[in-house]
C-alpha cells in the first residue's frame, strides 16, 4: 500500500475528500491543447485550400514558379555562356578564313604567273616551229 492510498483511507473515515497526489509534471489548462489543434488544422486547410485555388484557375502555385524561375535562369545561364563561347571561336575561325584567303591569292599570283610563264614559253616554242616549218633551213 503506498502513501496516497493511505492518507485517501485516513481522509475518508475522518470525512474529508480523497488527497489527489501532487502532479508529476505541468499539464496545460483544460482546452489549451485543443484550441492549438484546431489552430494547426485551420493553417492546414487555408494551405491546401489556396493549393486548390491556383490548381482551379490552372495557375502554378508561387513553389512551382520559383522552381520553373530557377530552372529558367540557370538554363538561360548556359546558353549564354555557350553563345559567348560559339562567338570567340566564329571570330577565330573567320580570322583564319580571312588568313587563308590572303594565302590563297599569294599562291594564286605565283601560279598564276607560273602559267603565263609556261605559256610565253609554249608560244616561243610555238612560233620557233612554225619559223622552222616555214623556213627549213
């Protein structure tokens, strides 16, 4: 038998009300913990209420904006740096097209100059055949 079994005993054959043992540890006030539920539940409707609301006019909520908004930004990053880096090697590959072109009419003038030489040359040979043909001497 423990002690609050035994003052309860003693209070009831002297007629006193039972002795209730001292609370071990703080309960809140009748009511406290419910109203907090209905508070969280309430914050938990006007939540997905508003969730309901945006899916009904076929608006993506403010989550799904920021997350589209930073898939965007980064993609737009990408294609950015990928825009710069196409346009530094465009400018390398035109300045060298600029080079070949510059090289390519150096070695046309030297062939070209190669074949006039040929051709003078054909042509003395030419007119030293037809003096020969002429003239057999």
């Amino acid at each position: 038998m423990n002690a609050t079994n035994t003052i309860n005993t003693i209070a009831a054959h002297i007629g006193l009300p039972e002795h209730e043992s001292a609370p071990q540890s703080f309960t809140p006030p009748l009511g406290f913990v419910e109203w907090v539920a209905c508070l969280a539940f309430l914050i938990f409707l006007m939540n997905q209420g508003g969730k309901l609301v945006y899916s009904l006019r076929g608006k993506p909520t403010p989550q799904e904006l920021e997350a589209a908004s930073t898939a965007l930004n980064k993609t737009l990053t990408q294609i950015q740096t990928t825009q710069a880096e196409h346009a530094r090697r465009l400018e390398q590959l035109e300045a060298g097209n600029i080079l070949r072109a510059n090289l390519d009419r150096e070695e046309h003038g030297k062939l070209y100059n190669k074949i006039n030489a040929c051709a003078e040359g054909i042509a003395r040979i030419e007119g030293h055949f037809t003096s020969r043909r002429r003239n057999p001497s």
